[in-house]
C-alpha cells in the first residue's frame, strides 16, 4: 500500500487515503446534509464553513440521484420493487424514530453512484464526437488515410478513457477524480500492486452496504400484500364497468366504492407500520392501526390528505401510452410526489406511537369525519380520470400511491 509523502500534491495525498477504501463511505448513524469529513478542531472558521457548504451541496446532489435512481428502477420490471421496498423503508425508519432526517436513506451513496455516473458520461463525450466524425469519414471514403487516422485516434482515446474513467472509480468515483487523473499516484499504485484485490473488496463492500435485497424484499413483500388489500374492491369496480347501462354499472359498482374506501382509510398507515416493524403480518393488523389513530387523528388525516392529494397529478400521466424509452421521465414525477407522501405517512405513526393516552374525543371524531370527503374526492377524480386513460377501467389496478408505478409501462 502506498504511504503518503510531503512531496506529494495536495490531491494526490487525498486520492491516497481514498484507496485505502475506493468504494465505501465512512460510516455514520445518519445522512444529513451537515455530515461531513471529520475537520480538527483546530481548522480555520473559513475551511470549515467551505468543508460545510460542500457536504450540504453533496447531499443535495445525493438527492437527486436518488430521486433519478428510484424513476429508472421503477421502470424496470422486478427491480421496480427495489424502488417501492426503499419509499416502505422511508416510511419505516421515520414511523420508528420519529425524525424526519432518517427518512433519507442512502443518499451519500446515491451521490457517489451519481457522480460516477455523471463523470464517466462527461469524459465519454468527446470520444461520441470522434466516434461520430470516423463514421462520417467512413462513409464517404472508407479507404482514405484519413478515415484510417480517425480510426486509430478513434481507438487510442477510448482505451486512455476507459483507462481513465475505471481508475477514477478505483479512487473513490468523486467528480474531482474524474477531473484530476493523478498520475503520480497511479504510477506508485501500479508498482506497488494490489490494485485488483482493493477494487474488488471496496466494490464488493460498497454493494453490501446499498442493502439491495432488503429492499427489494421489503418491496415484494409489500407489494403482493397491498395487492391483497386493493384485489377484491378493485376487481368489484371494473367489472361493474363492464356493465354497459350506466345507471346499473354505477348501483353494482357501489359496494365496491365502499371497500375501497375502507381500504384507502387504513392501507397509508398500514404500510407504514409493516415497514417499521418489518414484519408481512403487519400489513393486516387493523385493530394495531385503529388504535394508533386515536392517538393522533390529526396527524394520521394529514398524511391521508398528502398520499391521495399527491396521487390526482399521476392520472394525467395515464393519457397517453409512454414508450419504455422515456418512462423513467415521468417516473421521476412519481418519486417527487410519493416521497413526502411516506415521509408524512412514517411520522403520523411516529406521533400515535409516542403518545400513550388516545386523543380527545372531539379530536377522534374531527379527524374520522374530515377523512371521509377526503377519500369520496379521490375515488370521484379517479373515476372521472378513466374517462381520459388509454388503459380504461383496467388502469385501477394502477394504484401508483401505493404499488409500484406501473402506469407508465406499455403493454
């Protein structure tokens, strides 16, 4: 392993320690925006407000990678579960502690995997221009010198650039590293070896610590008990929509309305509480979940208001057809709206659970009746919407609020 010298450059000394570990993050209890590298106590106020400004601007960046991670794998089959198990895991971690911060989860190392993914597009760029201007060479002369040239220099830049994007990632994936190649040390790397085995242990380590199958089970789990809840009211509701008397359509129709009124009323908070609590049975506690609302009606009617008032904008998505190319687009909409949705919903049950006496009765009963309008508006907008989607009554079984978002996947 190298050691770093006095005569090494600044950015070389810190590419060093990052070898030690290429991949993984330092550990820590939470990712908020003013976590950050340890600074002695000692350090100038000026290079610690700077040191400040730039771990808050790489949480927010981590942000936003995770948001355009999570809008990729939902359009993804089976990986669209992943996305669901970590807005559960949002959910959960809030409902369990109360702080709104634990809610994001993972994001240093979604602006790690973000900036991976932004510096090795930017280095490939120019090779996109070469590779454009060969080909252009290519058909009008395939046998000039030139188009030869072009080939060769066409070949040459992509080996220095793949070269030079693995060994920025080897570094620690951070966008300075794709800036800054450091030669020195990649020379003192080489000849000191060992590359291999540091690359394979901190990825390998890396991808540990991203917890894929955690939430791709938590996602799956959720998934086909959240199904279990919608199947019978919404099944119930398209068929009636095959009735083609409207009057009758409507009458058979209304037992289903009703289930799925209940089921809208309990199915936020019960997802919430089975993913704090980490268990499939949870998903059916509804005795568990009564009782936690009378802890915090108000609480508990905020964050229904939030999920079904966040879902209406969803349904104009449902128009038109959207091409798998770009579903991830509209995706991004989906993760925007539905993140706070389960952020509200894991603090109204962080709120019942700390309190241990139920509410005031006047409480209990403001918040049960404010509920009601709250779900008929839904159901009646969701209705109205079947009119305008390409998939018809069939697109009730796209419950983007609660399941992955399918909608925005052509059959």
């Amino acid at each position: 392993m190298p050691v770093a010298n006095a005569s090494w450059p600044t950015d070389e000394l810190i590419a060093a320690e990052e070898i030690v570990r290429p991949l993984g993050d330092p550990p820590s209890s939470s990712e908020t925006p003013d976590q950050g590298v340890g600074i002695p106590p000692k350090t100038p106020i000026f290079w610690r407000i700077g040191s400040g400004l730039l771990s808050a601007g790489d949480w927010c960046f981590g942000v936003v990678s995770m948001v355009v991670i999570l809008a990729f794998l939902a359009t993804v089959p089976v990986l669209n579960l992943m996305s669901l198990g970590y807005l559960l895991e949002v959910a959960g971690r809030i409902g369990r502690t109360g702080k709104f911060t634990q809610g994001f989860v993972g994001i240093r190392k979604a602006s790690k995997i973000g900036s991976m993914v932004a510096g090795a597009w930017l280095m490939f760029l120019p090779l996109r221009f070469l590779s454009d201007a060969w080909q252009s060479a290519w058909l009008i002369d395939p046998n000039s010198p030139q188009t030869r040239n072009l080939w060769t220099v066409t070949m040459i830049a992509t080996v220095a650039v793949g070269l030079h994007v693995a060994w920025a990632c080897y570094r620690g994936g951070r966008f300075r590293h794709f800036l800054w190649p450091a030669p020195i040390l990649f020379f003192k790397t080489i000849f000191h070896g060992g590359m291999y085995a540091h690359a394979r242990e901190g990825t390998l380590a890396f991808i540990r610590e991203l917890h894929l199958w955690h939430y791709f089970s938590l996602g799956a789990r959720g998934f086909f008990g959240t199904l279990a809840w919608l199947a019978i009211p919404v099944l119930w509701m398209i068929g009636a929509r095959q009735i083609t008397e409207p009057g009758a359509a409507f009458v058979v129709s209304l037992p289903g309305m009703l289930m799925f009124a209940f089921v809208l009323l309990y199915l936020p908070f019960l997802q919430a509480h089975f993913a704090a609590e980490n268990r499939f049975k949870a998903l059916f506690e509804v005795r568990k979940v009564r009782s936690l609302f009378r802890q915090a009606p108000l609480a508990w009617w905020l964050a229904l208001l939030t999920t079904l008032l966040f879902a209406l904008p969803l349904y104009l998505l449902k128009i038109e057809m959207i091409d798998r190319e770009i579903a991830w687009l509209p995706s991004l909409f989906f993760v925007v709206f539905i993140f706070p949705a389960r952020m509200l919903s894991g603090w109204a049950l962080a709120v019942a659970k700390k309190r241990e006496k139920p509410a005031h009765f006047v409480w209990r009963w403001l918040g049960r009746l404010a509920a009601i309008p709250v779900v008929v508006s839904y159901i009646f907008f969701m209705y109205l919407f079947l009119y305008i989607s390409w998939r018809g009554a069939d697109s009730l079984l796209e419950q983007h609020a609660f399941l992955v978002p399918v909608p925005f996947l052509g059959s």
